[in-house]
C-alpha cells in the first residue's frame, strides 16, 4: 500500500453517494414521518442522518498569559487559535477539550468551567470552550501545530487569529477579565458577509 503525506487526507463531504449499509447508490429525499431531506437507501431502507458537529477546545491561561497555537494544518493554515478540535465518539465535551490541547500544545491543564457555548448553524457547528489553568508551562506541539506561545492581554494578534468563534471567546474572556466574573456566555455566529473569513 503506498503511503500518502497527510495533505492528502480529507474530511469526506456531508452528503454520501453510497449506502454503508448495502452499498447500493444513495437518494437525496423526504423519508416518510421525516421533514429534512436525507441521503435515503431504497434498496435496503437506511437514512443517513447528518447531525452537527461538535468542536471542542479550552482557553488555557498561565500567570495571566493565554495560550495559542498556531496552525499547521488546513483551514486556516497559519493562524492562531486557541487548542481545540472535533470531539470524538465516546468522550464528554471537557475530555474531547482537554485531549485536544495535550494533542495540539503539548501542555498539561487543570479544565476549568464551561465558558462560550457557540452555535455555527452555516458550518454545521457547534464550538464549546472551557477555561482552563495551566498545570506546568512547557511546551510539546503536536503535528497539527506549527508553534504554541502564551500571549498577555495586550499581545494577542487579532489580525491573524483563525475562526470568529475563536475571536469572538478571547474577546468574552477578556472583557471578564476586568471584573472578575467569568459567566457561561451561549450565542451563535452568522453568516459572515462576502470577502470576510468565514467561522
């Protein structure tokens, strides 16, 4: 079998073409009692249901400095983000937050509270963030990571962070920051206008 670069791996698209089930070709339709448009089997009767997916990640934070990473990966390739990723079947949104900062910073945390809860209907999201205190500061990036570096308030580079859903937590966080009082805050993205980055 020939090995391929990770560049060469993709998330499959949302609509399939055929059934998983029986393998025959898959139809775009209504299913009786439904109300959505499903990818439908007619062969051997299996819906295909498409359900938003979970992002999962923390705002982990070091003697008032914030941790960020730098991507190293596609979407956004390059742009800083606070840890985080897709959580995985079988784990809760905390687990999923925490193994995906060991996996992209390399740092151990303490997971704090649920901080932003953050509704992406036009990607199909749904971001989480935890707060989060860093237990030691040494840094071990992971593959999807080109650099980790904690940031102070006042060093985050706004122009080259990397999703809305990311921009729009730091600025929550940091606006608390002042009082002291870090309440869970739920509130959805939305489409972004033509020429702006999309969440």
């Amino acid at each position: 079998m020939t090995a391929h670069a990770s560049t060469f791996y993709f998330p499959s698209p949302r609509t399939e073409k055929f059934c998983s089930q029986c393998g025959k070709a898959l139809t775009r339709m209504v299913p009786p009692g439904d109300s959505h448009e499903r990818d439908v089997c007619e062969n051997c009767g299996a819906v295909h249901y498409q359900n938003p997916r979970n992002v999962v990640g923390a705002l982990p934070v070091w003697e008032g400095k914030i941790l960020l990473c730098l991507r190293a990966i596609e979407p956004r390739y390059n742009t800083w983000t606070l840890p985080a990723g897709f959580m995985e079947l079988g784990e809760t949104t905390g687990q999923g937050a925490h193994r995906e900062t060991i996996e992209e910073a390399g740092v151990n945390i303490e997971l704090g509270p649920l901080y932003t809860v953050i509704d992406v209907p036009h990607a199909e999201q749904v971001h989480f963030f935890y707060l989060a205190k860093v237990l030691d500061p040494a840094l071990a990036p992971g593959e999807e990571t080109l650099e980790a570096r904690y940031f102070a308030p006042n060093e985050i580079p706004w122009e080259n962070l990397s999703f809305r859903t990311v921009i729009t937590t730091l600025e929550h966080y940091l606006r608390d920051l002042e009082t002291g009082n870090f309440p869970i805050h739920h509130y959805s993205i939305p489409i972004p206008p033509p020429k702006q980055r999309p969440a």
